[in-house]
C-alpha cells in the first residue's frame, strides 16, 4: 500500500473570541478572553456562572428558520465553520470526485440542548409524551457530519468520533489515516460543541471540574496556575480540510502545513481522572512521533491541551517533561 502525504488546505472557526478564522486570530494573538457571564439561561442558583459563549452572533444570519428548527446549535455551529474551512481550500467543487471526499466530525455532548429543552417540556406537560420529530435526529453526535456530508454532496467516508477533550483531535487523526492509506482524497475534519445549558455547568460543577472564579470570568482559565481550579465551558466550532497532497499539488492549492504523524492512547486508570505521571499522554506522544518517523529533539513547539484541572495539567506536563524536555515552548 502506498502512503500518501496529507496536507492542511483549508480552515474554518466559530468561536467565542472570534466568528471566523481571521477574527479568532487576531483576537487569539491580541490575548482576548472568551468568558464572561452566561446569557443563556438565569445562573443564580448554579455555582458557576460564567462560560465562553458566541459573541455579536445570530443563527439568523447564517439560516432560514426551518433550517434552525430542524438542527441543534452544534449541527449549525458545524456547517459555518466547515462551509468558511471549504470556501477558503478554494475546489472547483465540479472536477472532485464526490465518492472520495468525506466527513468526519466531533462531538463529546451532541445534541445537549435540545435533550434538556425537550426533557423540561416533557417534564411540564400535562398531556402526555409530546416530542418534536426533530428530537432524535437533532441529539444524535453523528448529526453534523451527515448535515456537512449533504451540504457539500460528499459520499465517501462519514461519521462522528467522541472522545470527550480529545473528540476533535480523534477527527482529524482519523481523516488524517483515512487519506494517507489512499481511501480518501479529500476530508472536513473537525468538531463542535454547544454545551452551555443548564444541565451541563450544573453536572460539571457537580464534578467540580468548573472554575467558580466567578468575580474574574476573563482570567478563570489559568492553566499550570498554583490557584487553578478548573476548566470553562465553551462553544463553537472548528473545521479543517484535509487533502491528499498530490491531489492539493495537482490543483494548485494554498497548503497550510502538512501532517505526519498522530496516536492515541488513553490511561486505563480512573473514569475522569487522568494518571498523575501521564502515562497515557506520554504513549500517544510516542505514537505519534513512531508514526511520523521523527524524533523528540525536532519538536521545535508544543500545544497543551490544558484543561485548568489540577491533575489533568500536571499529567501532561509530567508526560512531556519524560519525553520532549523542558527547554521546549508550551
């Protein structure tokens, strides 16, 4: 089997410092936070209440309103950023062989906002079991990339990875394979997430995996901080394009990086705690470096996954320490 050389040719963003991927940029450069009090839903009794919501956005802006009715946020949030990640690849969409291109698409939470706005109606009713016939199609993780699938008329490979924090990455690792063992030419990889609801910061705070910095939202996200005490719900989206390199080459495409290599790996240790020396960190780190046939020493920057959480932060930097050193960027 011949393996192909994968590259990075187009990107896409929804997030809470930015609605596209030049305004998240620039925000991202500038240091901007994304948390500030929740709009969503009234916070008084919930012991959090802040998180990183869309900001100066309207879904009425990107769609008709059957269109709404019809999805969960985190199906929307993933059409605008995969539809900005393949405007900006730039196919003559009429010379792609459909057949070869497909979807795969993250979501630790699917559909969370409609399960808890259809389980409250429930719950209120007084006339029995009335559900939308939206209700299962819009909860369902895999929703986003068959919506994608169908927006772009994209046939070939098409499903959801969950993964919890790593859901994201899960997706573009697996079109990241997908194209270099020659089943695909051209992949939208990426994830969404729209997981500010009541039920959410409430299960979470009940895990006391929330930062409760409620009199400072903008600096709660403090990771490897000695005063961290946990994470801040986000939503959005984000969408990359993934090609065959011969394929990007042969079109002339604008190629943003190539990647090489990518693992996975997970603790076997605790249900939500990870391994306090990072033993599964370091062993996709391994992998990952096994796959791309390189050595720690050519690793010239590294991006943390950093949840704020006392034990996740100090177990990847116990993994990478054993691995890539401490002179390296984090």
């Amino acid at each position: 089997m011949k393996v192909r050389r994968v590259a990075v040719t187009g990107l896409g963003a929804l997030t809470p410092i930015g609605n596209n991927v030049e305004e998240f940029w620039n925000s991202l450069i500038a240091g901007k936070s994304g948390s500030a009090p929740i709009t969503k839903f009234d916070t008084t009794l919930f012991k959090t209440n802040f998180a990183c919501e869309l900001k100066n956005f309207d879904l009425e802006d990107y769609f008709d309103k059957k269109t709404i009715r019809k999805n969960d946020p985190f199906t929307l949030y993933a059409l605008i950023a995969s539809r900005e990640a393949m405007k900006d690849a730039a196919f003559n969409t009429e010379e792609l062989d459909n057949n070869k291109c497909g979807v795969i698409w993250a979501s630790g939470n699917g559909g969370i906002t409609t399960f808890e706005s259809e389980m409250l109606e429930y719950a209120a009713s007084e006339i029995g079991p009335r559900f939308s016939p939206f209700f299962i199609p819009k909860i369902l993780s895999d929703s986003p990339s068959g919506a994608i699938a169908l927006e772009h008329t994209f046939r070939g490979i098409n499903y959801c990875t969950v993964s919890a924090c790593a859901s994201g990455t899960s997706a573009v690792m697996d079109a990241f394979n997908y194209i270099k063992w020659g089943k695909a030419k051209v992949m939208i990889a990426g994830g969404s997430e729209a997981p500010i609801t009541q039920a959410a910061i409430g299960g979470f705070n009940a895990m006391k995996a929330l930062s409760t910095r409620n009199d400072d939202p903008s600096t709660a996200s403090r990771p490897f901080d000695q005063e961290r005490d946990g994470f801040v719900m986000g939503e959005g989206a984000g969408a990359l394009i993934l090609e065959d390199w011969d394929h990007a080459i042969a079109r002339g495409a604008k190629i943003y990086a190539e990647v090489v290599g990518a693992g996975m790996s997970n603790d076997a240790y605790h249900s939500t705690a990870t391994h306090p020396e990072g033993l599964g960190a370091k062993l996709a780190i391994e992998m990952a470096l096994e796959d791309a046939e390189i050595t720690a020493d050519k690793i010239d920057y590294v991006n943390m996954h950093a949840t704020s959480t006392p034990v996740g932060d100090l177990s990847e930097l116990h993994a990478l320490k054993s691995l890539v050193g401490n002179g390296k960027t984090l």
